[in-house]
C-alpha cells in the first residue's frame, strides 16, 4: 500500500467519526459535510509527516471549522425567515454517530440540538466532546487552545444551560410506532381534547419552513395552543394537496433518536414531525418542512424502501 493510500484510507476511517461530532455542532448535516470535506482538504495538503496523533489533529481542525461556522451562522440565522431547526437525520445514518449511552444518544436528539442552539460556541464544542464523545478536559483543552479548568468551567456552564426536569423516553422502532399512532389518532380526530391529554401542559411546538416553505412563524406554546395548530395543519383540504403537488402518505420512524411522523409526498418527503415524549407526556413537537433540510433523509428513506404507510393524510 502507497503511503498516499495509506493516509486516505486513514482519513476514511475517521470520517464517521468526524461527521459525527460536526454535526452535533453545527445541526445540520450538509454543513457537516462541507466541514469535514475541508478538513480532508487540509489534511490532504499539510505535511502529515509532523502530524503525531492524527486522530488529535483531525478533530482539532474540524472543531475549529465547525466554531467559525456556528459564529457565523448565528448572524445568518438573525435574518432566518420563521424558526429555525436542526436536520433531521433518520435512524441508521452514520452522522448520528455513537448511541452507547444515554448521554450520546441525548446529544442528537432534535430537542437536544434545538437546545443547543442556545449555548455559545465554546460551550457547544466542549458539550459535545464532553458527553458525546467522551473526550478528557485535557483532550478538549487542547483542541480549543484552552486551559482544562476553563473548559471545566465552560462545560458545567453548558450542563445548567440544558438541564431538564424531565427525563425524556428513550424508544426503539416498536415503541415510536406506537407513539406515533397515538399522535395521529389524536391529531386526526378532529378533536383538540385528544391532542391536549397527549401533549404536556408546558410543550412547546415549532415548525421550520425556511424561505420556501409557509410555516408558523413562531412557536406554539402549551398543549391547547399546540392541539389547536396541529387540527388546523391535519385537516384535509383540496388546497392543501394542490399546494403539496400529490397526496400526502404518514409513515412512522425513528428520526434523531425519537418517534417521527413522516409525511411523503410520491417519493419525497416534505415533512417530518419530530416528538419528543417522556413519562408526563409529549414535551416538544418539531416541524421540520424546509425542503432544503429534507434532501439527506429523502435519500435514506428512499434507499431504505419500500415502507408501509400508516395511513393517508390527504
């Protein structure tokens, strides 16, 4: 094997890795994938000969890319049109990388990353490293260029900044479905009752169209407010198949951890809607139809086919 065979196929095997921690960082997986094709870039260019720990180095420099992005994305997402969310991910992509642990699986959930949203970027890098990824504070020290106190500090500041009182549920395929038809039993009953007794006191509903899509502007806060949006999105229309392009089907998956409601189009997605359950009831609902955000799971979903729909939308 060349050397220069060698030194991509070591890349290759950190790129999963690297992918991963971008996009806990970033929320987004095209950004991550932009952020680890410019690290191979510069790792491809440097001389890799002075490189000692190349697993240090890659994480280092994609860290650092990833900070400069999140910097720069809080002034673009100022001028966001409506609320913005992470990308959803469906189950079995390597972007969500390791899910050993109750913490790294925590770490991609959608409510997680939209929380996340709120820290600054030091404080998102050393949280992810952290709790994800299980990197020492001196590990971490040094891919920030900070001392390991101070990324002690930043990382308990970050901690209190996510803390919950609630315990979210974790779910597997099974359990998501059920949830998920729970949902739509509710939201499709043309009652707002259903809707109410399944969703938390406190929840909070958003949903993110971008620049294309129309959406509800800003959040749904509490169940009634939240019951009442869901019937109104839920009731079949001839309107809203025209608007849609064709008739919407609802499956059911695994998305960013948590029970999703997939809305597809023909072979496209153009919704899918988020849940975030614990043992008091559903906490969040996160709507994510910004066609630009659906692309990867489009794929996935496709590649993974053929499914079973639970039922028709309209």
């Amino acid at each position: 094997m060349s050397l220069c065979t060698y030194e991509a196929d070591l890349f290759e095997r950190s790129r999963g890795r690297l992918e991963a921690i971008a996009y806990r960082l970033l929320g987004s997986a095209g950004d991550a994938e932009d952020a680890v094709q410019e690290t191979y870039l510069r790792w491809h260019a440097t001389d890799r000969g002075r490189i000692e720990t190349p697993e240090a180095w890659l994480t280092k420099v994609l860290t650092n890319l990833c900070l400069n992005q999140l910097t720069s994305a809080r002034a673009r997402r100022e001028t966001y049109v409506g609320q913005w969310l992470p990308e959803p991910v469906l189950a079995g992509d390597r972007m969500l990388g390791p899910a050993d642990t109750a913490e790294q699986r925590e770490s991609v959930s959608l409510a997680m990353l939209t929380l996340m949203e709120r820290l600054t970027p030091n404080e998102r890098a050393v949280y992810v490293l952290r709790e994800a990824f299980g990197y020492a504070h001196r590990e971490i020290a040094e891919i920030l260029d900070l001392t390991e106190s101070n990324c002690q500090q930043i990382h308990r500041r970050a901690r209190q900044h996510l803390a919950s009182d609630r315990a979210r549920t974790e779910v597997d395929a099974v359990a998501a479905r059920k949830v998920v038809e729970e949902f739509l039993a509710a939201a499709l009953s043309g009652d707002t009752e259903p809707l109410i007794r399944l969703l938390t006191v406190d929840a909070v509903g958003v949903a993110d169209g971008g620049p294309r899509v129309p959406a509800r502007r800003t959040p749904a806060i509490g169940s009634l407010a939240i019951a009442r949006y869901l019937r109104g999105l839920f009731r079949p229309s001839a309107a809203k198949r025209a608007i849609a392009g064709g008739d919407a089907v609802l499956h059911a998956a695994v998305v960013n951890g948590g029970p999703a409601v997939l809305v597809a189009i023909g072979e496209r997605i153009a919704g899918v809607i988020c849940l975030a359950p614990t043992a008091d009831g559903v906490e969040a609902v996160h709507l994510q139809v910004n066609p630009d955000k659906l692309e990867r799971i489009t794929r996935q979903w496709a590649a993974a086919g053929p499914h079973r729909p639970l039922r028709d939308l309209w």
